[in-house]
C-alpha cells in the first residue's frame, strides 16, 4: 500500500492543525483520525517526532497545560503555511484520494472475510442437512420439532446482534459521529450476512 502521506506532507499537515489553535498530541492524533474517517489513526511514534522536529525549527512552540505539553503554531510556522497554501491544498487532495483507497481496501477485507464465512456456513448447512436426512434431528412424543427450536434461536441471537450493534453505535456516536467508513462497514457486512444466510437456507 502506498504510504498516507508524501514526504514533508505531514509535518505540512500539522502546522495547519495547529492555525486553529493549541493542542496536545492526542488532539492532534485524534484530528488526523477524524479526517481519515477512521481508515488511518497515526502512531505517537509518527507524531511526537516531527513535532519535536518543528519546535527545532522554530515553527512550532510549546506550552504547559497541567499534565499535557500543548503545541501551538509560531509567527514563523504562520509564515511558512502561508507560503505552502497550494501544497497544502494538494496534500489535502492527497488525503481525500488516500480515504478512497483505505475505504477501498477496507471494503474488500471485509467481502474476502464475509465470503470465508459464507463458505463455512454452507458447510455447515449441509452437515445439518446430511444429519436430518438421516434422522438424527427428528423429534417424537408431540415435542416441538429441531426446525422450530432453531427458528426459535436463531431469532434470539439475531435479536441479540442488533441489540449489541445498536448499543455499539448508540455509545460511539456520543464520543463522535458515526463516519462514513463505520456506516459503510455496517452495510457491506449485513448485505454480505443476509446473502451468507439465504444461501444457506437453500434445499
């Protein structure tokens, strides 16, 4: 896969985080995430140093606030982001182009996962069907049959799947919105679990 960012792209990048105003690393991991949709978190291993490298430069300062370092942008970091205002509508192309093709993949890990799964099921489908042909899921004595009581469980734990996700997203939302990769993954892997069931419910 190619790499996120250009050479000399992030360090861009961060300066033009910071024109808003201070933060601490965190914030700024979190800001890249947040652009990314999720599809890229950066490690603090990526960050802190060309942050240290930029207060070298004299283009980014640092301040204390409690317990964190708060970075903010210098007259002198201004100055060069004012010169860079084109590169860094490129880079922000770049990251938009970058967020297709991470969503892309993503996408496709999810199908080439759903389709192994599907496989399973279908395996086991047709063990369940090898064994009720033999009569080894055949109920006597008027007690409900195997049939029901799977209809019946199957039911619950589908139940139970969108009472778990729905708390998932509930919970998630409050800390920030839902991004178009998580709505994205959602759709690819019902429609992929629903096309995975009816195959196996196939005679």
């Amino acid at each position: 896969m190619p790499p996120v960012f250009a050479h000399g792209a992030l360090r861009l990048y961060l300066l033009a985080l910071l024109e808003s105003g201070p933060k601490h690393g965190y914030e700024l991991i979190k800001a890249l995430k947040d652009r990314f949709g999720g599809t890229y978190s950066p490690s603090a291993g990526t960050i802190y140093p060309r942050l240290g490298k930029l207060e070298e430069e004299g283009l980014v300062a640092t301040e204390s606030a409690g317990r964190r370092t708060n970075y903010r942008i210098t007259s002198a970091g201004l100055a060069e982001l004012n010169r860079r205002r084109d590169e860094l509508a490129g880079v922000e192309n770049d990251i938009s182009a970058s967020v297709q093709r991470l969503a892309d993949t993503l996408r496709e890990d999810i199908r080439s996962s759903m389709r192994g799964l599907r496989a399973d099921l279908a395996a086991t489908a047709e063990a369940a069907r090898t064994a009720a042909a033999s009569g080894d899921l055949r109920i006597t004595g008027g007690r409900p049959s195997a049939g029901h009581r799977q209809l019946k469980e199957a039911e619950m734990m589908l139940q139970a799947f969108r009472d778990d996700v729905r708390s998932d997203l509930r919970q998630g939302s409050r800390q920030q919105p839902i991004s178009a990769v998580t709505l994205e993954t959602l759709r690819t892997v019902l429609e992929q679990a629903r096309a995975a069931v009816r195959s196996t419910l196939q005679p």
